[in-house]
C-alpha cells in the first residue's frame, strides 16, 4: 500500500507534507505531527483495502519543483497537503495555533519549500495551475492547514472537490478550533 516510487498501476493517493515554518522558531509555529497524521491515512486506508486498492505515496517536506514532479509522474487522483497555511492580510501573532500569518496586504496559501528549501508561500491561483497542468486527473485536494477555506473557490475550479479548514488548527492535533470545510463543484 505504501511506496516512494513511481511504478504505480492502482490509483494513487499523494500525501504532501512540509514541516518548514515562517519566521522566528520562537513564534509557536513549529514542529507538526505529521508523522502521526500519515500514520492514521495508512490505518484508514487498510480498513478500506477490502473495498478499494489505493497506492498511498508520501513526500516529506517538498519543494515547488518536486510537487510538480509527483503530480506530473503519479497523475494522483486525491493530493492530501499537511503542513502549514498562512492566513492573508495579517493576524495576531503568539496564539498557541499552528497557523503563521503573512505581513499585511499579503495573499494567503500553503507552505512549501523553494528550490533552497527555505519556506515559500504559494497562493491559490498558483496551485490551482500547479494542479491544472500537472496533475488534471485529480479529483479531491486535502488541505490539512490552517486558513485554507478561503482558497477552495479558486481550488475547485481544477478538481472536483476541496477539503479545507476553517481557521487555526491548535498545535495538539486533538484540539482543532477549526471546521472542516467540504467544497464542491
């Protein structure tokens, strides 16, 4: 069920995930459990098996250029995001929440890695091309980070359906202060 190559006859599943967070180590804005989160995708697919055969294929902390490689070899037909969003405008800083907040007047959007590795924000309208060129056979993307609702309406015009949160998402995984927001063509 698990596989880090590319020789893959099942529909695939992609499971993105980045640990990289903006601005001061200090901020609360660390370490996620996303080690525990792709341990639970894995027991819930397994349940599934005797209903449906999902390749599951996980990337930890990607890059820009290795997103659209994954999506370009895979064809995933579900990407599932993990990491961290940035609320856009501006926010409170300090809370104790998973989210980061981008300098005002900024646009919001996930977090990945630049081709130095360092934390890049990546707005809405950029993965949506992303998954427009790359990957045009996936149906669902799964944003597991905070601030993610506001990017479903431009999301959903390249896939069938978004899964967003609504909010911060606490840093203790059992405490979200969020909801889950489903977003449909």
């Amino acid at each position: 069920m698990q596989s880090q190559g590319f020789e893959l006859s099942r529909p695939t599943i992609l499971v993105v995930t980045v640990n990289a967070s903006l601005g001061d180590p200090r901020s609360g804005h660390g370490e996620l459990a996303l080690d525990q989160e792709l341990d639970q995708i894995g027991r819930e697919l397994v349940l599934m098996a005797p209903h449906h055969d999902f390749e599951l294929v996980w990337k930890h902390d990607v890059t820009v250029d290795e997103l659209m490689t994954l999506l370009n070899k895979l064809k995933p037909i579900a990407v599932h995001f993990a990491g961290h969003g940035v609320a856009g405008g501006g926010g409170t800083a300090g809370r104790p929440y998973r989210d980061i907040h981008a300098a005002a007047g900024s646009r919001g959007g996930i977090v990945l890695l630049d081709d130095q590795r360092r934390p890049l924000v990546v707005p809405a309208e950029a993965l949506a091309e992303m998954m427009a060129s790359a990957a045009p056979s996936a149906r669902l993307l799964l944003l597991n980070a905070c601030h993610t609702e506001a990017q479903a309406g431009v999301l959903c015009t390249v896939v069938d359906a978004v899964i967003t949160m609504n909010g911060a998402i606490r840093d203790r995984s059992e405490e979200h202060t969020s909801e889950l927001q489903s977003h449909h063509d």
